[in-house]
C-alpha cells in the first residue's frame, strides 16, 4: 500500500487498490470527530466570537460591495482567510456554527489521508501508523470542532509539504507555483508562518538548481513561487498599507504577546492562575497608558499596537528566565 500521490490510480489496476487504505483512514478521521461534534454543546473558544463577528459582517448582503465592512476594515488583528471561509459557509450553506464544523471535519479528514501520504515516503506502514495517529489525534479531533483557525490552515500547509514532495522528485516550474499557492493560503489563514516564507523560497531556488544545473530554471521557480506565495495575501497587505501606512500582515503578535504570553509567564513567576495573571496584565496596561496620559480610544489602531508590543516586551524582559522557559515549554506540550 503506497500513498504517493503522483502515480495514476485509475490506469492501474494495482495501484487503484490503494485508494481503499485512504478511504479507510478518511471514514476512521470523519467518524471520531462526527462523534466529538456530537458530544458538545458549544463550538466557540477565546478567539472564535471574533471569528464568527468578522464572517457575519462579511456576509451581510454584499457589505464590503456597499461600504459597510465593520469588524473587516476597523482592525487587523487576523487574517482574513478564514473569517471568508466561514462566512461562505454563512451565505451559502447555514448560519449555524454546526456547518462550519461538519465541514471543517471533512477537511480534517482529508488532511489526515495527506499526512499519510507524508509519511508513506518512509514506507508504507510507517504512512498507515501516522494516519491512524493523525486519525485519533486529540488537538486535530478538538479543534476541527472549534470556530478557529488551526484546521483550515493545517489543511493548507500540509498540502504544501505535499506539493515539497513532488517538488522534490520532479522539479518543474508548476511544482514551485504549487508550492507558493499553498503556502501562501496557509498564511492568508495564519500569519505565523510569514518567516518561513524566505526558507521555502531558497529551498525550491536549491533543489531546482541541483536537479537542473542551470541558473535560469532555478531563478524561474524561485520567482513563480515568490509570485504565487504572494498572491493570497496582496490584499492583506493592500488592506493594511491603505488603512495603516504601513506594509503588515496582522497585529495579532502584539495581543498574543500581551494578553497570552505575558500572563502565562507572569502565571508560573506569581504562582497565581492564569485569569489572575490576565488581568493583572491588564490593569498594568491600562495603568501605564494612564500615567503617560495617553487616550486609548483616541489611538490607531498601528499606535495601539506598538503600544501593547513595547510593555510586553518589557515587562518580559522583568520575568524570571526559569517562568518564561516553563511557560514556553506548557504551550509546546498543549500545542502537540
């Protein structure tokens, strides 16, 4: 049984039966996280209420066509994949948060047949074992039933690891665009990856040259991938230079710095929850915006957000090494 995607499954008898290993690990994936779906009541965690905020607004009757872009326009705190994707949902199927998540699930099934194929580069039972593994696994189960990000854009970048793979064996100009294309939705869902953007790009210009010897192919993939990565995220960046004056993805480095990584570190450093620590955090905040008189309500969103970034980065700099290496080490564990 072998995964790999570029062999003509329908040509060949052989081959044809190996749709039945990913058919069985896609029914496996979609009936646990149909089953999780049924065990709950409630689908929204932190971030999903701006999540679902943002796809209603973009679903209102052609709001961004009449002006009216509310959430959209006024902030740029995330990227704007998925608010699409979920109000897509919104128009055409439901406005129920159940779609998004039925839907979600599906897609997470069908990322779990990818990280299959993935592995079966190291053989075929080693791509078996990570299916089932990808099939059961407790963040991938729980968050395909959340209004959050992580399974849209999981979906995306394991396609384009995917697409690394036949890259790799065959290293023609379509592969790179692929490459890019993917790469730059995963980061149209999820601005962390904006820094792995250079490393793909010298790796498809190597590979290309090493597979070539020539120059001239390598510069062409490394250019197709820089257009196609670009593609997906130009309005982004239109968006935010217009509004802002400044060319930037998102600003939600500066609340995740402030509001989740400060307070979890201040957390382990005071021996105190998690809650406890946020608002403190908070009130710190606020206190320090009061005592240089500064009017929030009177700031841009771009001042606002400098503003969040320098006291995070200075109250951290105050926390003990041992609280901020515990608190990196629980968000690696929890992120597994």
């Amino acid at each position: 049984m072998n995964f790999s995607p570029d062999k003509a499954l329908l040509d060949n008898p052989k081959a044809s039966m190996q749709i039945a290993p990913a058919l069985m690990l896609f029914a496996v994936a979609l009936i646990v996280r149909l089953l999780n779906i049924a065990t709950l009541d409630d689908f929204f965690t932190e971030d999903s209420a701006l999540y679902w905020r943002m796809a209603e607004q973009l679903s209102q009757k052609f709001a961004l066509v009449n002006g009216d872009t509310g959430e959209w326009a006024r902030a740029a705190e995330r990227m704007p994949l998925y608010p699409l994707f979920v109000a897509a949902i919104q128009s055409w199927i439901a406005l129920d948060p159940l779609a998004v998540v039925f839907i979600q699930s599906v897609i997470d099934s069908a990322t779990v047949i990818m990280i299959a194929m993935l592995a079966s580069v190291l053989g075929p039972l080693i791509g078996i074992t990570a299916g089932l593994l990808a099939a059961l696994w407790p963040n991938m189960v729980i968050n395909s039933a959340l209004i959050l990000t992580d399974t849209l854009f999981l979906f995306f970048f394991t396609a384009c690891l995917l697409a690394c793979i036949s890259f790799v064996k065959h290293p023609k100009a379509g592969a790179a665009a692929a490459i890019g294309i993917l790469l730059g939705l995963a980061l149209a869902t999820r601005a962390a990856i904006q820094f792995l953007v250079p490393i793909f790009l010298l790796a498809v210009f190597v590979v290309a040259w090493r597979a070539n010897r020539s120059p001239g192919k390598a510069i062409i993939c490394g250019f197709l991938f820089a257009i196609a990565v670009s593609l997906p995220i130009l309005p982004t960046l239109y968006h935010n230079y217009a509004r802002f004056d400044r060319l930037f993805l998102t600003d939600q480095g500066s609340v995740h710095l402030l509001f989740w990584v400060l307070p979890s570190v201040r957390m382990h450093a005071d021996g105190t929850s998690f809650d406890e620590a946020w608002a403190e955090v908070r009130r710190s905040f606020h206190k320090d915006l009061e005592r240089k008189q500064i009017d929030r309500s009177k700031l841009a969103p771009i001042e606002l957000r400098e503003l969040r970034q320098s006291f995070a980065v200075e109250s951290l700099a105050n926390q003990p090494l041992t609280a901020i290496a515990t608190a990196w080490a629980q968000g690696a564990v929890l992120n597994l």
